[in-house]
C-alpha cells in the first residue's frame, strides 16, 4: 500500500483565545497542539503543521510528532483528533510556542479542561 504524503501535513486555523487554550498542550516539552481530525493516525508518526494563529497573516510551519489520539465516538463526547508535540529540530517550535503563550497569557493559569487534560 503506497503511503500518502499529503497526510503528513496539517493545517490548522485558531481564530481565538478560547479555542487556542483548548487545543494548546503546555504540558510537553516544546509544546504541542490539539488537532480535531477524523483521520488515522499512529502515536510516534511524524507531521508537519501550517498553523495559522489568530490574525497572523503569515502561517507558522512547525514539525512535531503525534502523542495523543482521541478517536471518533470517544467517551464524554470529545472531539475526535491527535495531539502532536512540537520537535524543535530548527527551532521553529520555540517561536510557535512564544507566539502561543503570549496570546494565551492570561489564561494558562487556568482550571478550565482542555481538549486533552
């Protein structure tokens, strides 16, 4: 079966603070995203992200490795997706992560659950 490279990369659009808290993984090294999909998936498979933050014109390419899987039909309802730890192999993941935590500032104090905790 030929494998599809395609699959590999992600795109993700965050329009707001509330929905980047609920997708933003703090607790992995680099950080890492919550990403809703109905794709499969394997844990330790290899992704790329295009993330477009907020109002940010420019998208964030970030690498990262998949280390969360919520499937479809999930208990409680959660939205089927992966979580993927950002690799900071050029560095790119300090930037993506910078950016994160200043818009979420505020809130990542916060008791709220997350997409993953």
């Amino acid at each position: 079966m030929a494998s599809n490279p395609r699959k590999g990369i992600l795109s993700l659009k965050i329009t707001d603070q509330n929905m980047l808290y609920h997708s933003y993984m703090p607790y992995v090294k680099n950080g890492g995203l919550f990403i809703p999909t109905t794709k499969s998936y394997q844990l330790g498979e290899e992704v790329f992200i295009l993330l477009s933050l907020m109002d940010e014109a420019e998208k964030l390419p970030v690498a990262g490795t998949i280390v969360w899987i919520t499937p479809r039909g999930a208990q409680g309802n959660q939205a089927a997706g992966i979580g993927v730890h950002f690799s900071d192999i050029d560095g790119s993941a300090a930037v993506v992560r910078g950016k994160i935590e200043n818009y979420l500032v505020d809130k990542l104090k916060s008791d709220k659950a997350t997409y993953t905790m």
